[in-house]
C-alpha cells in the first residue's frame, strides 16, 4: 500500500483533503485548526465507507468549518475473533471515495499504537446500564472497547460535534452518555439511518453478502415495517411471535427482536402513551450478523 502524507496546514478545502497516518503529524494539524478558531465536525468509521457515511459528513459539513474522519478498525470493539479478520479493509478505496465525496477535509487513519499507546485494553464504563442492554448482552465487551476508541479519537480530534449513524442506535445513545461521563464539551448528532433502495440498512458488513444474501436480507426491514403497522394494533408478545415466525427459514437466523423505550432500552412488553419506543432487530445471514432498528409510530 503506498502511504502518502500531506501536510499542508494553509490550504484546507475539500479537493486538497489530508491524510494522516500517526498521531504527531495529526496532533500538528489539529492544533493548527484550532489556532484558527476552526469548528470542527467529526465522524469516526472503521472504514469499508457507504452512502451511509457520507450522511454523516454531508451532516457535519453543514454544521462546522471542517470535517474530519477516521479510518480505525478497533480491535477491542470485536469479541468475534471470526468477525474482527473478516471486517472489509479497503482503505485505499475509502480514500479515493472522501476525496470525491467532496465533503471531508482531512482523514485520520491511526496505527493501533496510536490509539493504545499503553497496550490495547479496554477502560471499563458505567454508562448506568443501557450498555448491558441488547448488544450489550450479545457481546460482551463491545461498549468499553467502543467507548475506549471513540473517548481516545476525542482526545486527538477535539472536535466540537460529532456524529453517528442511527443503525447503531444503542451506540449512539453509548456516545451520548460517554460525553457525559468525560464532561467534555462535544454536541452529539444521531443521523437517520441510510437504505438501499431495497430498504437493506447499508453497512459495510453487506458487502460480505452475495447478491442473492442481499435481496433475502430485505426481510429485514420489510419486517420492521410491518411492525411498525401493528405497534399499538396487537400486542408486543404478538408481535414478537409473528416476527419469529417471518423468521423461522432457512436462509437466515433470527439472533433478536425486541421493542424496547427508546430512553433505558430496556425491552418492554406493554407501552405507556408518551413515551417513545423503538424496534430492534438482529438477522444473522451466513455468518454476517446484520442489526437494524425502526423507531415506532
Ligand atoms: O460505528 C463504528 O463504525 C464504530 O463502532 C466506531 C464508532 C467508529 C468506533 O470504532
């Protein structure tokens, strides 16, 4: 791979986008942003980059002076060893897709010593229970080693808002509370969730899928839909065995499906009217695990 370092603290704008491979010469730039009262908008990705992550930058360039993204696939997020190897690393393709996405002006692509200069553990956060919740309790680990990446990126970026899909909704909320636990000053922006025009949710798991995995998938959200039809028609229990029976093929595994408050996460099995639900969902096609979640009308 052919590494190419521009530093180049004067001209920033978007057809001149920056690329930092360490966190010196990153650390340089930054300062000098800040220098020149610069906002700064981030968002963190593990590459593999979609439509869906443009969103996110398109957000943030409406918001902030400059853009910046990462390029981090972060071990201590992984407790599938299986899933780790396998994450889709297509950094030069990224790159390529930043610079003419036109919205982004400088990528920070770290070395693992970047982030976990003391070895790569994880802290360990009380983000007062939600991160036991659903993919909490699915995979156990995954919020500390997220919330360790997402806390150090911070900590280098300095940025003023950041922004994250709503695919990963508890994560969102995760990050939410992480600001708070830090009290650092950094505004958190949840960004609709981006589809295929099929409805799939796009993730840069899906390209592990073949063609005939991704139109099977669409059962996803065409599940959610329907949900959404009988939220308040039937009751949650219903719902429940009406999806796992949607479920019950071949072709992919049901992992989990809950509706639960939008707020605790918790799973609920009645709603009180003001209060906001949302539908979560976990399809394991293959060996890809695919998540999506529908907020409910
Ligand atoms: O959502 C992701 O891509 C990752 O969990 C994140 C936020 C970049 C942390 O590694």
């Amino acid at each position: 791979m052919t590494r190419i370092k521009t530093i180049n603290f004067g001209l920033i704008n978007n057809d001149n986008m920056q690329v930092f491979y360490d966190s010196t010469s990153f650390a340089q730039y930054i300062e000098s942003q800040k220098v020149l009262h610069k906002t700064i908008g981030f968002a963190p990705t593990m590459g593999a980059l979609h439509a869906g992550h443009l969103s996110l930058y398109e957000a943030a360039k409406k918001e902030n002076d400059i853009v910046i993204s990462s390029i981090f696939v972060n071990p201590t997020q992984f407790n599938n060893p299986e899933d780790l190897e396998k994450y889709p690393r297509t950094v030069e393709a990224d790159i390529e897709k930043l610079r003419n996405s036109h919205l982004v002006d400088a990528v920070y692509i770290p070395r693992v010593e970047d982030i976990y200069p003391n070895g790569m553990k994880s802290n360990h956060y009380d983000f007062g229970g939600i991160e036991n919740e659903m993919e909490g309790a699915a995979r156990p680990g995954h919020f500390d080693g997220v919330g360790t990446v997402v806390e150090e990126l911070f900590r280098q970026v300095k940025p003023d808002n950041a922004y994250f899909g709503e695919k990963d909704f508890q994560q969102l909320k995760i990050i939410e509370k992480l600001v708070e636990v830090l009290k650092v000053n950094i505004k958190i922006h949840g960004v609709k969730i981006h589809r295929e025009d099929n409805g799939l949710a796009m993730s840069s798991r899906n390209m592990r899928l073949t063609d005939r995995e991704k139109e099977v998938s669409t059962v996803i959200y065409k599940t959610l839909k329907k949900v959404n039809d009988w939220f308040r028609v039937i009751s949650i229990p219903e719902i429940k065995n009406r999806v796992t029976e949607i479920f019950d093929r071949k072709d992919m595994t049901l992992e989990y499906f809950m509706i639960a408050d939008e707020n605790t996460l918790k799973e609920v099995d009645f709603f009180y009217e003001g209060k906001n639900y949302r539908a979560f969902i976990v399809v394991n096609v293959d060996k890809v695990r695919l998540i999506d979640n529908m907020h409910l009308k």
